[in-house]
C-alpha cells in the first residue's frame, strides 16, 4: 500500500468518522427536544414567551382575550402590557395562548421561581388605589382597587357601594380601563 493509498484511506475513515458523529449529534438533539417537550408546562411557555418580547393573545375560558406582551409570570398569574392598558390574568381562566409571529416554538421546559399569587399582587397594588376593572365569568366589575387580603380584594364602585371579590374566582384585572 503506497503512501497516497493510505492518505486516501485515512480520509476514508475520518469522514465516515464525521459522519458517524453528525447522526449521533442529530440523534442527541432530537432526544434532547423530546425530554424538554415532555416536560414542559403552559406556565413554562409562557415564561418563554415573556423571555422573547413576543406578542401574543391569551384566551380565557370565558371567550375573552387580552393581546400584548407578557411582562412577568407569577405563581397562578400571568401579567400582559398592551398598548391600551395592562391586565392580570389567572392561569385558571386561561384556555391557550397564541401567538403572533412564526417565531421558533415555546418548549416551556423551565418552571416559574416566581411565589407572588395573584391575591397577593392585588394586594400590592391596592396601596395605589389604581381603577379597575375585574372579571370574574362573563360578568365585570369596575371600580378602585381600595384593599387585598389573603384571598379577597374590595372595590369601591362609582355609585360609593363596596364590592368584595374571591380571587379564586377572578380570571383578569385590567388595570386603568
């Protein structure tokens, strides 16, 4: 075997070696995207989605649906900026998301380390008495935000009259309507 036969075959056997590692590499990918796709959770895609400015629609349970951008995922709530106002809204109320662009997937592989509840942020934020308005099913309320508890948040209507609300069953708060 002359010299230039073993070059030849030395070439041989490295690029079946690059070869060999291409397809394991591919084969690693893929299984790599299959265990993160199994694990994901909506409130990890929406940590994503949060993470990449994208905009998007979210659509409640109720028929509803807020567009903008989400700006923080918390314990059982997620929070969209739009150009018109700002709305907090339950994942419980939430049916999907949707997004505006072909941008690449949401794996949502990852898990919020955000504890803030949604009674807990109304509870924040009612120290600016910010007006409100708050779903709870089909049916809205509106008034200032005057106080947060453990699980309750009371308003204060136009008319003077108070209303307490469960925030168990709110599905969104949009802030300065």
């Amino acid at each position: 075997m002359g010299s230039s036969e073993v070059w030849a075959a030395l070439d041989r056997w490295l690029a079946e070696g690059r070869t060999d590692e291409a397809a394991a590499q591919r084969g690693r990918a893929r299984w790599a995207r299959q265990i993160a796709a199994e694990s994901a959770t909506f409130a990890g895609v929406l940590i994503d989605l949060a993470e990449r400015r994208d905009h998007v629609t979210l659509l409640l349970r109720s028929g509803r649906r807020h567009a903008g951008t989400i700006t923080a995922v918390g314990a059982d709530f997620v929070v969209l900026h739009s150009a018109t106002a700002d709305a907090l809204v339950s994942l419980g109320a939430l049916a999907g998301v949707r997004t505006d662009t072909s941008a690449t997937e949401a794996l949502g592989d990852r898990h919020t380390d955000l504890s803030l509840t949604l009674a807990e942020a109304l509870a924040s934020l009612a120290a600016e008495r910010p007006r409100v308005l708050v779903h709870s099913g089909p049916d809205g309320v509106a008034g200032e935000l005057r106080r947060g508890g453990l699980d309750v948040i009371t308003l204060r209507l136009d008319n003077g009259t108070r209303s307490h609300l469960s925030t168990a069953g709110i599905d969104d708060v949009v802030l300065n309507p």
